[in-house]
C-alpha cells in the first residue's frame, strides 16, 4: 500500500493537523515538521525539539480492524522504531511500556496516541536524531542517534524506511514476533514500580507482558494487568 506524506517546516503540531483534518485524509497519511512549536508528550507535555535535528510526525489510522486493535499501537510504534534502531547497528535498544524507546538507558524516542477511538487516532513520535543539546529539567535523561554514535544521520533515509516498516508491518499485523521483540526488550523487566487504577496506588514488580500487551506487575497479593497509565520506577 502507498502513503501520502504532508511536510511542513513550522507547524503547532502535527498531531493537531491530523485531528483537524482526519475526514479528508486517507489512511497512513504522514505528517513531518522540521519544528513543531507546540510539540506534545504524554500528560499535556511539552515535546521540546531544534528546529531540523530531529525526526518529528504523525500518521493517522482509520481502518477499523487496526482501531480496534488499539491498545498495542502505541507499543508497536515504538516496537518499529526500535527494530529499525537496531538495524542500525545500535546496542542497547529497549523499550518502556507503552511508549518510549531508549538507548543505553536514555530515551531517544516518545510516542503519543490521540483520537475518537470508533473513528481515527493519530499516533505521534518524536525521535531525536541528530540534536545534542537538550533541555534542562527533563523527566528522563534524553540522547540521540547522533550522540550515540557520534557522527550524523540523514533524516529522510530514516523517514523513508521507518514509514515503509510501518506501512507493511500494520497492514499483515501479525502480533506473534512484536510480542516476542517486546518482551526481550523489556526496558521495565524487573523492575519495582508504582502505578496508579483509578487514583488508587500499587506497588510491585514488572513481570511481562500478557497477550493483549497489558503490562504485568506483581504485587504482594495479586498479579496486576495494565492496559493503560503512568509507570513510575522506584
């Protein structure tokens, strides 16, 4: 299948194009930016990136067999990221359910889901690829390809061939191999963690990922199954 890509060098947020304008694009329409001056992560964040150093888009998803596959979106987003980062020879590569991708245990990658579930969703990433200074006052410690393997990357052969991936692997969705990457890339494997169900805290112990890509985490008294939520690493 073809996709359509829209690129624009400045723009609020390419999440937000999608949303406005989702009932007159087709599905897999990709929208880049070389600078999103309103670029979002997850819990109404910022996603601060310079202006042309980075990989920034958003591709909106309408067909109804995916739709109704998503609550593993997120993670095979960052699953395809992940598997193309490796393909590029870097080590480390994990992932933080449901949505970051990390490299030597700094994030290179975010990716943010929004959408009327029944209709659309847009599915935004953000992965840092040539930038080397970031922000102070960050959640995480961030990187990017660059700084990794200390030389430069050229954007659009990375766009090209990570759209490509996305395209065909959505389409023959088989969730059998991105289950089997996801748990040998487990980046919260282990791990003790707080998480919050309907404002109420749990602590425990990430143990995998079940079938329906719900977390597992097991506390004192039961075995937890997380579709959805902040994960907070004790």
């Amino acid at each position: 299948m073809n996709y359509h890509v829209v690129h624009f060098d400045e723009i609020d947020s390419t999440n937000n194009y999608l949303k406005n304008s989702y009932k007159l694009l087709n599905d897999f329409t990709f929208v880049t930016a070389d600078y999103q001056s309103k670029g979002k992560g997850r819990n109404d964040r910022v996603w601060s990136s310079n202006k042309g150093e980075n990989l920034m888009f958003s591709f909106l998803i309408k067909n109804p067999a995916l739709l109704r596959k998503y609550g593993a979106l997120s993670l095979i987003t960052a699953i395809e990221v992940a598997k193309l980062l490796e393909a590029y020879n870097f080590k480390e590569v994990r992932i933080k359910w449901p949505n970051d991708v990390f490299i030597n245990d700094k994030k290179v990658c975010g990716i943010l889901l929004e959408g009327q579930i029944l209709e659309y969703l847009v599915i935004g990433v953000g992965l840092n690829v040539n930038q080397k200074i970031f922000p102070d006052g960050l959640r995480r410690p961030a990187t990017s390809l660059s700084l990794e393997m200390n030389k430069s990357f050229d954007i659009k052969e990375i766009e090209k061939e990570l759209f490509s991936n996305i395209v065909n692997d959505y389409l023959s969705l088989n969730e059998k191999p991105f289950l089997e990457y996801f748990r040998n890339h487990n980046y919260l494997l282990n791990k003790r963690v707080r998480v919050l169900i309907n404002d109420e805290p749990f602590i425990g112990e990430v143990v995998g990922i079940d079938d329906n890509f719900y977390l597992q985490i097991k506390t004192r008294d039961m075995l937890l199954h997380i579709d959805s939520g902040e994960i907070e690493i004790l």
